[in-house]
C-alpha cells in the first residue's frame, strides 16, 4: 500500500496535536439528561476527587510525583482477588503502573481527558469506561478506567480491574524495568533531573530546528518573488511562516517525547502544558493571517478608492482579532484546569453586569455598526460633524477620529457621532455659485439689461458651469446699489478645482461689466438736509 502524503501526514498530526493540547469541556458530548435525572446526580463528595477521568489520571499523577503511592492506591479498582491486604496491594500497582509508564507506557494528554462525568460517550467502549493510555508500545494493552459508585454514593472513577489483571499477570517489578526514582537520584518535581533536561532538550531543539526551517523557506521566498509588496502569497507565508514553526515544534516534541522512556511525571507536566504554546501559535497564526490579508485588501481598496470598504475592512479585522484571542485564552484556562462550561454560563451573567455597568461603550459598539452600515462618511471624506470641521482619517470600533483644518485630531465616540448632523463636503457632484452683484445707481433700464445679459454669456460660455438653469436676474433695488443675482452649478466634485473656476467666472464678469462700461457700486448714502 503507497504512504500517505507528507502533507496529509503533517496535517493529522496536527489536528491530533490540538485536540490532545485542550478540549475545552463544553465541546465534549454528553446524552441528554431530563430534569429528574439532573436532580438524582449527588453532588460531589469523593475526598480523592474521582469524578471525572480528567480528576482521576490528575490525582494519580499527584501522587505518583509525591511517591505516596498508599494514596495512589485509591486510584484502583481492587475489588478483584489478591491476598495481599487492599493498601499494600494497591501501593504495589502504583509501583507498577509507574514502572511500565516510565518504559515507554502512555497516557493521553490532560486536554484529551473528558473532564465529564460521564466520560466520552462516542469512543465505541462501554458508557462506564475510559480509555486513558497504554502500557507499553502495544495498542492491545490499554489503560482504561471504570466508572462505579463510591463508598459516599457519588459515581468515581478508577483504574479498572481489566487493567489491574494486566498488571499483575505482566508481573512488571519495580526491581525489573522501572525507571522510578531512589534516593540517590536528584529529583524536581517528583521526577530525575534528567529526565526534565532531555524533555526540554527536546523542546529547545525543536524550537530551533523548525524555526531555522522557516527561515530559510523566507529566505527563498522573498527571492522568488518580486513585487512583494502586492503579492498575497508572500504576505501569506511572511506572516504564517514564523507561528507555524512553533505549531511544528510542538507536534514534534509530542512525538519524540512519546518515543523516550523518561519519568510519566515530566512527561506528562510537560506535554499539558506545551498545549499552551500550540494555543499560542495557533492564536498568533490567525491574527497574522488576518492582519495580511486585510493589508493586501485594504491597499486594493485604496487604489480603487472604496474608502467605506476600508472602514469596513478594520472593524471586521479587529473584531475577528478580539475573538481569536477570547478563544485562545479559553483554551489556554481550560488546560490550567478550569471549568469553561461554568465558566461561559459566569461570562453570560458578566457580560449581562458588564453591559448595564458600559452603556456607554455598548452605545459606542452600536454606533460603531450604524455608521459602518449607514455609511455617512468614509476614511478620507472631508466632512462636518457638528461644530467639527476636518478629514475622516479611521472608523473605529469605538470612535472617530477626525483630521481638522488646523491639523488637530478630534476624536468623537461613535455613539454621539451616528447621532450629530453630518455634512459630507466630499459627497457634493457639483457646487452653486450664487453671488450678488451690486451695480451703481444712476444707470439706465437698458444698461441694466445689457448688465444682465453680460452676466448669463459668461454662464452659458463656460464648459464647467451647469446650463440648465444657470440665470442672471436683476433682484432687487437695494440700499447703495442695483442688485443682479446670479444662480448657476458649477460641474465639478473637486473643493479647491471649484474655488479656481468660481474665480475665472468673477473675473471674466468683471472684465464684461467693465468692457459695457458699467461700474460695480460703492456703499453710498445720500443724506438730504431740510430747513426751514
């Protein structure tokens, strides 16, 4: 039969690896229970803390770093033959049990224990079973746990008396192939010293070896490609490169540490917690991944000038970020022993307090979706809000900042923003131009005419002046002057292109008034003085 692929081998290592690193309690299955069943389940009481297998394979490990295996006696099913007396009989398991884990046996990963007490109920064995490692290389000699009533009433669970059978038929000694400690030894930890240093020799080398390996292939890339900064692949593989070195590592150190036969202690301390960087590299993977893409997408919307989508872009960008690591650090609590389904339903009347105690910011997380979705202004819009005179230069998820004339930066929390009136400048297609132009007194009807009719050739004679409906009127006789209004658009978006055209058609009027020799007026007052 062909092997598999590397790619496809490297691919269910990896899915193994994060499974084993933490599987969060509210992922695992459990068959429904009604009401009166919930009411039935006794509450915890076993003083050895049996009632899941995560607690037992816990407890059994504590006390086996503590060498007190008269403790770790508690953690077997002895109900089956044997004439030793129950403690002595359970403390020489321990012996054992230790010994054969010592030289090459396994147990799963803490994060890969159920932490229900009902255990997993998909793995195709009894309901009142477990799996929780082997004893040796071999797969036909598993390390199972059984579920049965304790002396208090409450359901534990305990090494089954399959594997006890297994232990004493193997007659594994302490004398003949145990790895345990004696007093000769140094120990840290319940476990030899040198133990601790070749598992993080083995840690230290995979660290270095994959991220020289990543390195290199960054190296290659940035020479393969040319315009990197367009090209989406090498901002792919700049940013997924360097966690994807950690992930590696860690796959590798749970398979070499599995392959040496050190201390169950160390190994299994180190293999929990080295979930925490698989977490952390998975969690820097994603955000990097994220922050990639969204650069390549925010630089394209640039060149298109769909400024809204920008705006868009980051809320979703940082968003996505703020959950990634909600769900990071949830894992990385859940390998520290945390409870998560009590801790999610806490989080669900926190955020409840939390939300009455943040108006305020809650108001802002709304308006931040208002003005996303209504899309009033975007990045680079010059605008007025309020008595706020400036550029957009972000939309944020709390507020928005705006670039005034003066050159300072205004921030305005996006809930009193999406409440203001907004006046977009940047969303004119054309400007009005609307001057009055005071003519002197003491013209004539038909200079006055001819005045009116210089005014609306400049407006008809200029490609950028809208015709439809650009006029010149006489309005009105005013205090110093004969008035003509003029209204017209002028067809352009540009703010400072229109200043220079409303300055061509001033000009180009006043060239005509005065070519008609027609003055523009002056303030006058004439002042009659009566005697008697």
């Amino acid at each position: 039969m062909p092997s598999p692929p590397l790619f496809a081998v490297m691919f269910r290592l990896l899915l193994a690896v994060l499974v084993s690193a933490s599987i969060p309690a509210s992922a695992q299955l459990v068959p429904p229970t009604t009401p009166d069943e919930q009411a039935e389940v006794p509450a915890s009481t076993d003083p050895f803390e049996r009632e899941t297998p995560r607690d037992t394979v816990t407890g059994l490990l504590n006390a086996l770093r503590g060498q007190n295996y008269s403790l770790a006696a508690n953690y077997f099913d002895l109900r089956g033959g044997g004439s030793e007396a129950p403690a002595d009989r359970g403390a020489e398991l321990a012996h054992q049990l230790q010994a054969a884990l010592d030289s090459g046996g396994r147990l799963l990963p803490f994060g890969a224990l159920s932490d229900n007490p009902t255990g997993y109920v998909d793995d195709d064995l009894p309901i009142d079973v477990e799996r929780v490692g082997t004893l040796g290389d071999e797969e036909d000699s598993p390390i199972l746990l059984s579920q049965d009533e304790g002396t208090d009433g409450a359901n534990i669970w305990r090494i089954s008396s399959e594997t006890v059978e297994q232990l004493e038929d193997d007659g594994t000694s302490v004398e003949a192939g145990g790895q345990l400690q004696t007093g000769e030894e140094f120990t840290f930890a319940g476990a030899p010293v040198q133990d601790w240093a070749l598992l993080l020799a083995i840690a230290a080398a995979s660290l270095v070896v994959f991220w020289l390996i990543s390195r290199a292939l960054l190296a290659i890339i940035r020479v393969a490609v040319s315009d990197r900064e367009r090209s989406l692949p090498y901002r792919l593989a700049a940013a997924a490169l360097p966690p994807l070195s950690l992930i590696f590592a860690v796959v590798a150190f749970h398979l070499w540490a599995d392959s040496v036969a050190v201390s169950i202690v160390a190994r299994q301390f180190l293999l929990r917690y080295i979930g925490i960087l698989g977490w952390l590299g998975l969690a820097w993977l994603a955000i990097r991944i994220v922050d990639a893409i969204a650069r390549v997408i925010t630089a394209r919307m640039r060149r298109r000038e769909r400024r809204q989508a920008i705006s868009v872009i980051t809320l979703v960008r940082r968003s996505v970020k703020v959950l990634l690591l909600i769900i990071a650090a949830l894992a990385i609590l859940d390998t520290f022993g945390f409870d998560m389904t009590t801790g999610v339903a806490a989080l669900g009347l926190g955020g409840l307090a939390l939300a009455l105690g943040a108006q305020k910011t809650v108001e802002n997380l709304v308006g931040s979706v208002t003005v996303i979705a209504d899309r009033p202004v975007q990045v680079d819009d010059f605008c007025r809000v309020g008595s706020v005179v400036g550029t957009v230069e972000d939309v944020g998820m709390r507020s928005t900042r705006i670039r005034t004339v003066d050159r300072t930066l205004v921030t305005i929390p996006n809930g009193d923003f999406a409440s203001r009136e907004i006046e977009n400048y940047s969303k004119r297609d054309r400007f009005l131009f609307n001057p009055t132009f005071g003519l002197e007194y003491g013209l004539s009807a038909a200079n006055l005419r001819e005045a009116v009719e210089i005014v609306e050739r400049v407006l008809r004679n200029h490609d950028l002046v809208d015709d439809e409906g650009a006029r010149a009127r006489f309005a009105e006789f005013g205090t110093s002057s004969l008035d003509i209004e003029v209204w017209s658009y002028i067809t352009v978006s540009d703010y400072a292109e229109s200043r220079l055209i409303r300055q061509e058609l001033l000009l180009e009027i006043l060239n005509g008034l005065e070519s008609a020799g027609i003055a523009m007026a002056f303030p006058t007052r004439k002042v009659h003085l009566v005697q008697d």
